[in-house]
C-alpha cells in the first residue's frame, strides 16, 4: 500500500502550528527553570542564615546579608509559578489545583522574610527564623516533590 502523498498546505498548516506551540512549551520549560534557579537561591540564602545562626560557620557579619536577600526574594515568589510551569520540576500540580491555599502559603514566607530582615540585630532573631523556617516547611510539605 502506498502512502498518500501529504498536500503541501497540510504540511504548511502542521510546520506553522509547531512553531507557533513551539515558543509556548519553551517559555514554559524557562519559566520552570528560572523557579528551580531562584528556590535554589532561596534555599541557599536560607542554609547560609541558619549555618551562621547555629555558630557552625563564623560569618555572623553576614547574617543580615542572608534575611535581607530572602525578603527581597520572597517578593517575587509568588511569580515563579505561572500556569503550565509545573512539567519536570519539583512543583506538584496541587499548586495549581489549590491555587488559593498555595497563595496563603506564599504570603506566609513573605511575611516570615520579611519579619526576619526587621528581626536583625534584636532579640527577635530566633522566634524570626523559626517562623520562616516553618513557612518554607508549611509549603514543601503540600507543594513540593521530594
């Protein structure tokens, strides 16, 4: 049986569909990559502040450096999380699916970032870090594989 030869049109029609879809799964391949790259530097900023808090490095300097860039970084949280930015990443799909309760989670860590960079140089700086460290712990656990 001979296969029939695929008209010209249909084949302009399925190349431009391609590249129109095309931009679409990459934008958001990048939008997952751009989260995974900035909850790294989130995760990191927030090893950095507890490694110091906990005396196991000497950089007590630097304390303020760390809570400062997690508030700033908890501001743009809520942004990495565009719709259909969930493939291969460690976003389960009840971020989407919840989108409300994750909003509240979100505001959580914000709220926490921020009373953590105010908390600097006082004596609220442990109450401060356990509230943050219980808001990323509130979101990994409902919204994060691993």
């Amino acid at each position: 049986m001979r296969a029939l030869p695929f008209h010209p049109l249909r084949r302009a029609l399925v190349v431009a569909l391609a590249l129109l879809a095309w931009p679409m799964a990459a934008q958001d391949e990048d939008a997952a990559d751009y989260r995974a790259e900035t909850m790294k530097a989130i995760g990191g900023h927030t090893a950095g502040f507890f490694a110091i808090l906990q005396g196991k490095v000497p950089h007590a300097a630097h304390l303020g450096v760390h809570a400062n860039a997690l508030a700033e970084l908890a501001k743009i949280a809520p942004t990495l999380f565009p719709e259909g930015s969930g493939d291969d990443s460690d976003a389960l799909p009840a971020i989407w699916e919840n989108p409300e309760d994750f909003t509240e989670k979100l505001v959580a860590f914000e709220v926490a970032a921020v009373n953590l960079a105010a908390a600097m140089g006082g004596d609220q700086v442990g109450p401060a870090a356990q509230q943050l460290g219980q808001a990323c712990k509130g979101c990994h656990d409902d919204y994060r594989a691993q």
